[in-house]
C-alpha cells in the first residue's frame, strides 16, 4: 500500500448513492470534490443525506443495511475498494471526524486521555508513556485548561465545550490530512459553539486540514468553510465559494434557507419566512426536482425530469431550471430590505 | 475508594441487624415446639419444662432474641437440637459445600451464559441469536429438580459415567478439589448452572445491544479502531450490569439450592435447611437462615463495590 502523493483531491466523490435497507434512498447522486486544504461545508435540514454523505466517506454506515454506489476517492484511493484492514488503516489516520454531540460519542467508562492514547497507539504502534505525552499535546493545541488532569478526567466530568475540545484532540491525534465534522456546534451552547468554531478554524490553517464540515447553521459555515454545498433531499442543489452561495444564491432552496434565518437583515417586526411543506418521502421519490413541491417558482417542467446543473458563475452551480429568476427574485427582496 | 468502602459498611449494619430480627422471629411463626420433636411422646410435664428452661424457650421473645444475638455476635449459633453439634461447625461446612457447588455453577453459567448473550447480541435476530435467545429461555423456565433428575437417568443410570448422589466418595460430606471429588460435582452444578446462564444470557444480549446501537460504536470504529477493539470496549460497558447480576445470582443459588441440593443430596445448606425443617431442628435453622441471610447482604456489598470500581459515572460520594 503506497500513500498516493500527488495533486489528487483530498475528498473525492462521484454519483454518491446511499440506499438504507434497499428503500429509502438517503443520498441520491452527489457529486463533490474537496480540494486540499479547503474547507467546505454541507448544509441542509435534517434527513437531507449530509451526514450520510459525510460517514460514506469512511464507510461508517452500518455495512449489512446499507447499499453504496457512485465512487469515493481520499486522496486518489479508492475507499469502496477498500478491505477491513486498510479501512482501519484509514480511519483515524488519514480521515478523523468530529461528532455531534461528544457526551454520547466518547465511551463513558474509559477516561478521556485513554480514549486517545487508544487511537495513537491503534495507528502507530508505540508505547503507553510516549501515547500519553502525545495525548497531553493534543489537549494542549485544543486549549483545554489544566490538560495533565483533564487526561485523567471521564467524559462525564468535562463540560460540553471541553468534552468537544476533547473530541478535537481526539480526532487529530494521528494528524489526519482530512477532518470530517458532523455538526460539530450544534450540541453546544451558543457562546460556546464560537469558541469551538474559531478553534477549528485556527487548527485547519495551522495543520493544512482538508475540512467537510456538515451543518445547518448558514453563520457557522460562514465562519469556517471556503466553499458552501448546500443539500436537499440526498442531493447538492447549489454549491459555489461562500460568498457566492450567501450573498448571491440561485437556488430557490438556498434562497428559501436564507430567508428563514433570524438575523440583523430582517426588518423588525416583519414575520419570519418559512419553507411551507417538507421534505419528501426519501423512500418514495417522486419524479422531477425533489424541491418543486415546495418551491414558489415551481412549474410543470419541474415535476416531470431532473433539472439541469446551471453554471452561474465560476465555481458556482445550481441545479434548477429558473436559476436566474430565483436570483433575481433574491436580489430584489434584498434591495427593497436595503431601502427599507 | 477506601472511604467509601467504610461507608457502605456502616450503612450495611442496620441491615443486617434488621435480618437477624426476622431469622429470629421467623421461625418463631411456626406452630409446634420445637421441643417436641426430640422429646418421647410420653414426657412428663415437668420433663418438657425442664427442658424448656435448659433451652432458654421459657424467657419473653425480645430476652431470647438478646440472648441470641449475643451469642451469634460471638460465634455462637448455639447447639443443633437433633445432632447436638455446635450450629456453626455445621453450617460452616454445608456453606462451604454450597458455596463450592454455587460457584462452580456461577462461573459455568456465567461462561456460558456471556458467550450466548454476546453472540445474540452482536448478531441480532440472525439464526445464532435465535439459538442462544432459545437456549437461555430454555434455561430460565425448566424446571431444575426435572433436569437434574433428567440427567441423573441419563448420565448416572444408563451411561454409568457419573455418580449420582453426595460429594464424594467416602460420604464424608466434604468436598475436596481432586478428580475423585471432581465426578460428584459436575451433574448439580451443571443442573444448577442453567439458572444464571439463562438469566446472564438474556440480560447480556439486551445490554450488548444497547450499547452496540450508542454514537461512540460509530466513534470507535471511525478512529480506526478494529472490530475486536470495539468489542473490548463493549465488553467494558457491560461488565458492571453482567457482574452485578452474576453476584445476585450467585446469591441466589447460595439459598436456593434446596430442590437441586436434596436431588443430589449434596450436604449443603439448600440440605441442610431441608433436614432442619423437618426435624424441628429450630437453632440450627435460625443459624442457617442468619448465615445465608448474611451472605447475601455481603454480596450486595462486594457487588456493589466492584461496580463502582467498573463504572466511574456510579458516585462513589
């Protein structure tokens, strides 16, 4: 097994289909490319196959329940080619990821510095005392206070925030090349949720990260990712840099996403938009665009075939037929804000 | 860890108080001198009250319960009213005869009953789990006395491999760990192992798939972890809740071996008691019941202590 050094993307993945128990399909041909040192986020609501798209990367979903298609490279490998040795090998090591909610992702009876002398020592074979010192460089580079202590401290004695710094260390100890997150902040309080995110943010400059970070916070993407793909229902409907998915979405779902958010642009006293409906039966798909039942410029075409993939700008795409009104529509709820 | 230790202690004293009361009083409820069963039926009244007063049956309950709880604070359980002998020398050796069958039919169906559990567990309604879950339900409803007597005709009448009743050969009623003494135990305990294996199994399997099914299996396995080093860890987690309940049940067979022990006459205290009761033996039957009565708060005790040591989310404040 040779370490592929090249100029292959960190991530790469094409015609990602992910089907639970033969029936419900929860990614449906996703297609993403994370380049190295970038940072992208996916977002979109519950069920929309983020985190399913995340864990195929290291084919964590349940093997005896779940069909994979479509192909994932990390770093020009392929990971569905992959016997259980090599995955181990891979796991940890070159791939680490960031969970939700770290109470329930540590074990509870094994001390937290256990934990991660545990995963050096999986992938490199040294003694408890060095595992140790390295665990205790971890907690350092994370920030944790008193990190000699803490080491010896059990999940359940740490608060949300150190226990997610715990969960960091943990996740970098091998120093991986990429770093799955999945939700990393959304367990946490909001004070904290900052902390943890300017940390991983300092971490993926400092370390030369390749990130995929999975949300549905559109502020806390904002703040960490270069790139933003957004998902719906096991599908990226919009992807484009940051900025262009913000402030310049041509997606009625993104646009939609925008407009649900309750920050300084909306006018006080003004509702709150929502989406109306919800997301489909992923194990019942209808055919057409998976969006179009929901969607305020929807049209017969839509609920017939798939929409097209539309440039709209480089490095921009969007996966609908009326990419340019849904812009425009965009901009001119912004203007008349702008005004107001 | 000491102090709490020291704490447990002291609270387990009032407990333990609290069962001598009602070993005491228990065998008090039963109707019938106890008396009147070594005494000729023609005795003289003056004869029975003699003998009451030798007895100290004569004195107010509350008197004869001091009096008693004094003697059993310093060793003394008193004398066995059919045997004369000293209650202690004799529940000392059915205790440890029991104890050896109950422990040796503890670890055999803690064994086995593990290895089914996690195998039902980790390979949920497959073929395999379906077996084990058939096997500990089997072990949990069969009744016993049944299967020891099963396995007495079969093993013991017909194939002629093993003896059937007592601890050894010499009918001494000690046991002692040579091969000899190896035949006679194996048909009870295995009779008697069938019990917690069941129990073990099943509680086993419902924990092994709980914890399978938490985020940090995921997490495990998404550090690299191999299979087997998630298992190592899932055995972690389960180890408090198995051994907690292998403790109990070792408790249980302690007491409640009579049935199994009068099957196999092994000279135990599940015998002991059984010879007692119906001789009217009643010191003996007090020091019997008090001392299983003990044993089992003991447990409690060194159950719970392990599990704290197992499970740092259990306070130890």
């Amino acid at each position: 097994m040779t370490r592929a050094v090249g100029k292959e993307p960190a991530v790469e993945i094409q015609g990602l289909k992910v089907t639970f128990g033969g029936k419900v399909r929860a990614v449906d041909g996703v297609d993403l490319t994370l380049g190295r040192g970038q940072a992208i986020a996916l977002i979109g609501e519950s069920g929309s196959g983020k985190s399913v798209t995340l864990r195929a990367i290291m084919r964590l979903n349940p093997e005896r329940k779940t069909a994979i298609e479509g192909r994932i490279l990390v770093a020009g490998r392929d990971v569905m080619a992959m016997g259980k040795r090599d995955l181990t090998a891979l796991r940890g090591r070159e791939v680490a990821m960031i969970f939700q909610e770290p109470l329930l992702a540590l074990d509870p009876v094994y001390t937290v510095g256990r934990q991660i002398m545990e995963a050096i020592r999986q992938h490199e074979g040294i003694g408890a005392a060095e595992a140790r010192a390295r665990a205790l460089q971890q907690f350092e580079r994370v920030r944790i206070p008193s990190p000699e202590r803490r080491l010896d401290a059990y999940p359940h004695e740490m608060s949300g925030g150190m226990r997610q710094r715990a969960m960091i260390a943990l996740a970098l100890a091998c120093n991986p090349k990429v770093l799955l997150a999945d939700e990393p902040t959304t367990a946490l309080d909001a004070t904290v949720q900052i902390q943890i995110l300017l940390l991983l943010r300092d971490l993926q400059a400092e370390l030369g990260l390749s990130t995929l970070f999975v949300t549905h916070d559109l502020g806390a993407a904002v703040e960490v990712a270069d790139r933003i793909a957004v998902m719906y229902a096991g599908r990226i409907v919009e992807e484009g840099s940051a900025r262009q998915v913000v402030l310049n979405p041509h997606h009625p779902y993104t646009i939609g996403l925008l407009r649900s958010r309750a920050d300084g642009a909306l006018a006080k006293g003004s509702r709150l938009q929502t989406i109306p409906g919800s997301p489909p039966d992923l194990a019942n798909r209808q055919p057409g665009c998976p969006f179009a039942p929901r969607c305020f410029l929807a049209e017969e075409r839509c609920r017939v075939g798939d929409p097209p993939v539309v440039e709209a700008g480089p490095g921009h795409r969007a996966a609908c037929w009326k990419t340019d009104e849904a812009a425009r529509s965009f901009q001119a709820q912004r203007a008349e804000l702008a005004d107001a | 860890m000491l102090s709490f230790i020291l704490r447990r202690l002291l609270t387990v004293t009032p407990v333990a108080l609290g069962v001598s009361i009602v070993c005491f009083s228990l065998v008090h409820l039963a109707e019938g001198d106890p008396l009147s069963s070594i005494l000729p039926v023609d005795a003289t009244q003056e004869t029975i009250d003699a003998m009451r007063i030798a007895y100290g049956y004569d004195k107010p309950l509350p008197v004869q319960y001091a009096l008693w709880l004094w003697k059993v604070l310093h060793g003394d359980l008193g004398t066995s009213i059919a045997t004369g002998r000293p209650v202690l020398s004799e529940v000392g050796r059915a205790v440890v005869n029991s104890l050896i069958l109950a422990s040796v039919a503890t670890l055999i169906g803690f064994t086995f009953g593990c290895l089914f559990g996690f195998v039902a567990g980790y390979f949920r309604d497959s073929v395999l789990d379906r077996a084990a879950s058939a096997i500990s339900v089997f072990g949990v409803s069969v009744p016993h006395y049944w299967l020891g007597m099963v396995l007495v005709i079969v093993f013991s009448a017909q194939l002629g491999w093993l003896p059937s009743t007592g601890a050894g050969p010499d009918g001494s009623g000690n046991w002692k760990p040579d091969l000899e003494h190896l035949r006679y135990i194996i048909l009870p305990a295995i009779t008697m192992s069938v019990i917690p294996m069941g129990v073990i199994a099943r509680t086993v399997r419902a924990l092994v798939g709980d914890i399978l099914s938490q985020d940090f299996v995921g997490a495990l396995r998404a550090k690299g972890l191999s299979e087997f080093g998630v298992f190592k860890h899932v055995v972690k987690n389960a180890a408090p809740t198995a051994l907690a309940i292998m403790g109990l049940q070792l408790g249980y067979l302690l007491g409640g071996s009579i049935l199994i022990e009068t099957v196999f006459a092994w000279p135990g205290t599940g015998f002991l008691l059984n010879a007692a009761i119906f001789q009217r033996d009643l010191p003996l039957l007090q020091g019997a019941i008090l001392v299983l009565a003990m044993f089992f708060v003991a447990l409690n005790l060194i159950v719970d202590v392990v599990q704290t040591a197992l499970d740092p989310r259990i306070e130890r404040g």
